[in-house]
C-alpha cells in the first residue's frame, strides 16, 4: 500500500473519514433480488473491489489482499422522502464507519423513495460507502460506475521503484525543490501559500445529530465560468450572510494532482479566499484566478519531490507519526471556513435494476475543525450540491440551504 493511502487509513482510527457516494435512480426494481445480483455480478468482474486492508505488520505498510466478501444492506426507512432518506444517510455515517481490515466498502440500498429531484416517481436511493484509504474522488467515482455497470477503466498507481534505502537522497531532493519553490514564489513565478482565516462557527466541534441536505440544478442553470467556482461564490455570499455579514472567508478545496499516480488518494487540499465583499460576477473572477494560481503552485516540482520522499520514509516513523496527531487540537486560524469538494461523474449511464440514474451526490466528512462541508456532484447535466453540517456548526440548515439556493439562481 502507497504512504498515503495507509496514512488514510490509519488516520481514520482518530478522524473518520469514510466516502458516502449517493446515487438516486428513478424508480423501484421490479425484481430486487435480481438487481442486487447484477451488481454482484459486476463486483466480480472488477478485481480493484474485491479487496480488503491487511494491517498484521505494524514494522510494514499496510497491503490490499483479496476479499470476495460484498455487504449490501437494505434499509427501512422511517420517512421515505427524500430528506428522510438523507437523515438516515448521516446516521450511518455517523455511526457506522467501515473496518477496512474486513471491507473495504459496502452498499447501502433504500427502496421506495419519494420526492427524489428529478425523477417522476418513488425512486430508489443506493449509497457505495468506502474508505478512503480504496480511492479519491476520481477512483471512486470509476468504482462506482462498475458497481452499477459502467465499462470504465479504474485508475492504477505506479509504483516507486525507490524504497526506504533511497530517502535521504529524496529527502535532499525534496530540500533542494523547496529551494526552488522559495525562489519562484519570490520572484512571482508561482503564489505564496494561500492565507489562514480566522475561525468561525463554520468550524466548530461537530455535536450532532447532523444533517444532509441538498440543493439540485442544471449545469446550464448554474452561473459562474465553471460549475465549482459557481458554487464557491454562491457558496461565500450565502455562508457570509448566515455568519452575520463576515468578510474573511476561505474554503478548503479539495484539488486532483498531475503527473504519475503513485497512490489511490492521489490529490491534496487547498486554500480559496471566497471575497464576500464582492459583487457575485467579480467574486467569481477572483475566485477562479485563485483557482489557478492554487493550481500552479500546486503542479511545481516541489510538490512531487515531497511526495516522493514522503513515500519513502519507513512504514514504522509514518506509523508513528500518524499515531502522535492530536484531533482535539484547537487552532485560531484555519485553510478553509467550509469545505467544497467537486467531482463530476460522467454522463448519466448507471443503472440499478433497469432504473436510470436521475442524479449523484454525498455526505461529506466532517472532522473536529470542520462542521460544515460541501459536495459538488455531477452525472450527465444535472449538478447536485449537498449540504452536510452539524448544528454546533451551523443552528440553522434549512435557512442556509434557502440563501444557497436563491444565489444560485440570482447569479445565474
């Protein structure tokens, strides 16, 4: 297993950090048993699932070995609306986090929903819960769509032929591509490190129960030059308001990485001012630049060469070093108020039982610094945003969802 999978992996005894992909299908199965057999059946033609995490050596990284195990649960649901359902995916996520040592993933399946956006009927609602030690955003969604049939290619890694022996020569490499870094972000070449914002309510301790909600459009409907950084200035001008008019904002933002992939979780986080202050057209230029500017520091060597020599130190020291973090650790400043993390996943091709799929979204994880989060999903042209938050966070969802809503449509 790559270093930063098993830092993943092991970073989810302290921070729970499971995937919950929501996919809501336009219609009930007319034959359950059979749907759920297809997707077995699927399962077993993709060799990427049938794993699980093998952790017995604490000297050695963790390693993938087979297992032929597929769990899927079929729920009852309480109240069979569509927020009903969406409570009862928070529940689960709340309380029944996997142990990747025994699956690596399981499916959750709530038949006969009303009220799903975008279908003309009770529907059914399918939730793929995986560790993130499996996949990032990009690799879960391809798993997803051989969960439900879609003939697509699941990304591999490539693996370092350097081991431990080689660090301190990629250590001295990483020292000298910092160097490196430093001189370009003098010289203008690349951004200076994004800037730390004061902590809000936004940031909070999550003390539940929490609640998912989400908000449904067209991507021709949404505004903004992209449908991410649509929703990032929808998302400052609503989250402004519901903190009480504040300026200083920022989102953490989720960010694939290029070059080779040498892990499953091959992606990192950064920083966006979300400039409140600004009129929505300008705040998304400023916005989209930052973007970019994100990007390109993100794309220098530098970057590379500490990944590698990250992926070179002894299984044991990344053991121990994941072990010494505090999670109840408080700090004044934070990379981001919120979370917005965005995932288009494909044209609108899955299936479940003959049902077409009407629309994807998730639940995404909250932690000790962070008590709201965003999700923004695609799949063919209808764009999900999803709203996960405590009440410690955020006392009101339902009003912040409405000023969500209403900006999206007054930007468009």
């Amino acid at each position: 297993m790559a270093a930063a999978d098993a830092q993943s992996f092991w970073m989810s005894a302290k921070i729970p950090n499971d995937m919950f992909q929501v996919c809501a299908f336009d219609g009930v199965p007319a034959d359950l048993d059979e749907a759920l057999a297809a997707v077995r059946r699927n399962v077993d033609a993709c060799p990427e699932l049938l794993v699980r995490i093998d952790d017995s050596n604490s000297w050695r990284y963790p390693s993938w070995v087979r297992c032929d195990a597929t769990e899927i649960v079929v729920h009852e649901l309480e109240d069979a609306t569509w927020s009903g359902c969406l409570n009862a995916v928070c529940a689960v996520a709340a309380g029944h986090q996997l142990d990747a040592t025994v699956q690596a993933w399981r499916l959750h399946v709530f038949v006969g929903v009303s009220g799903i956006p975008e279908t003309t009927g009770p529907g059914t609602v399918v939730v793929v819960q995986m560790s993130h030690a499996l996949a990032d955003g990009r690799r879960a969604t391809a798993l997803v769509g051989r969960i439900f049939g879609r003939d697509q290619q699941v990304p591999t890694v490539v693996k370092s032929r350097l081991g431990s022996w080689a660090l301190p020569y990629l250590a001295a490499r990483a020292s000298a591509a910092h160097r490196r870094l430093v001189q370009d972000t003098e010289s203008g070449v690349v951004a200076a490190p994004a800037d730390s914002w004061p902590v809000q309510s936004t940031n909070n301790v999550p003390a539940g129960p929490d609640e998912l909600r989400t908000v449904v459009r067209r991507r021709t409907d949404l505004p903004g030059p992209t449908v991410t950084v649509g929703v990032l200035a929808a998302v400052s001008e609503a989250l402004a308001a519901e903190l009480g008019g504040v300026t200083a904002l920022g989102a953490e933002v989720p960010m694939a990485k290029t070059g080779t992939r040498r892990a499953y979780n091959h992606y990192g986080n950064v920083g966006v001012a979300l400039h409140p202050q600004l009129p929505f057209h300008e705040r998304a230029v400023h916005i989209a630049a930052e973007l970019a500017m994100r990007r390109r520091r993100f794309e220098h060597p530098a970057v590379a060469a500490s990944d590698a020599a990250t992926a070179a130190v002894p299984a044991r020291l990344l053991r121990w070093g994941t072990e010494q973090f505090d999670a109840h650790a408080r700090s004044t400043t934070v990379t981001g108020n919120t979370v917005v993390s965005s995932v288009n996943r494909g044209p609108a091709d899955l299936t479940f039982g003959g049902c077409p799929v009407a629309l994807t979204t998730a639940c995404p994880a909250l932690s000790p610094m962070m008590g709201l989060t965003h999700g923004v999903h695609g799949i063919g042209d209808v764009v999900t945003i999803s709203v996960h938050a405590s009440p410690s966070a955020l006392p009101d969802v339902e009003s912040y969802v409405e000023r969500l809503s209403a900006v999206l449509d007054s930007g468009a």
